[in-house]
C-alpha cells in the first residue's frame, strides 16, 4: 500500500517540479500513512485519520521535495482524486 501510494505520490511531484528525489517522497509517504495504518480500521476514527493522513503528507512533501505550497497541493490531490476514480469505479462496475 505505501509502495503503490509513494509511486503514484512521486510522479504528480516530480510533475510538479520536485526533484529531490523518490527516498524523500517515500520518506513522506510513509510518515503520513502511519495514522491511517494505525486507527484507520476504527470505524469513526477512519475520516479523521484519512484527512490527518492527507495534511501530514501535504507538509512533508513541501518540506522534504521543497516544493511551493500549490505545488504540494495539487501533488497531493491529484492522485487522491484519480484513486477515488479507480476504487469508485470498481465498486459500482461489479
């Protein structure tokens, strides 16, 4: 999951014009899924984690890739997005 999620995470940075390299990226993305690794399978923590997830991610990709603060977002976001796409278009296909 971290390695599926730092993957897609480093390309829409590295489109964004981060080039510090996939360890920082990865550095990020694991340090941001901690929270949903740990509380996100207790079913009313779940959102909170995911957004705490998403903010911990946002900082530590501007920080570490020493990108704008637009920059991260749309990093962030982005696969975010194309991920709510797949998922949501399996589970209503099947």
């Amino acid at each position: 999951v971290v390695l599926v999620d730092g993957a897609l995470t480093h390309i829409f940075v590295y489109l964004m014009g981060g080039r510090k390299g996939f360890s920082q990226t990865m550095k990020a993305v694991s340090y941001s899924m901690t929270p949903q690794l740990l509380f996100g399978w207790i079913p009313f923590l779940m959102i909170i984690t995911l957004l705490w997830t998403i903010i911990i991610d946002f900082l530590g990709i501007r920080q570490l890739q020493e990108i704008s603060t637009a920059r991260a977002i749309v990093a962030i976001i982005l696969p975010t997005i194309i991920a709510i796409i797949f998922l949501g278009s399996i589970y209503f296909e099947s």
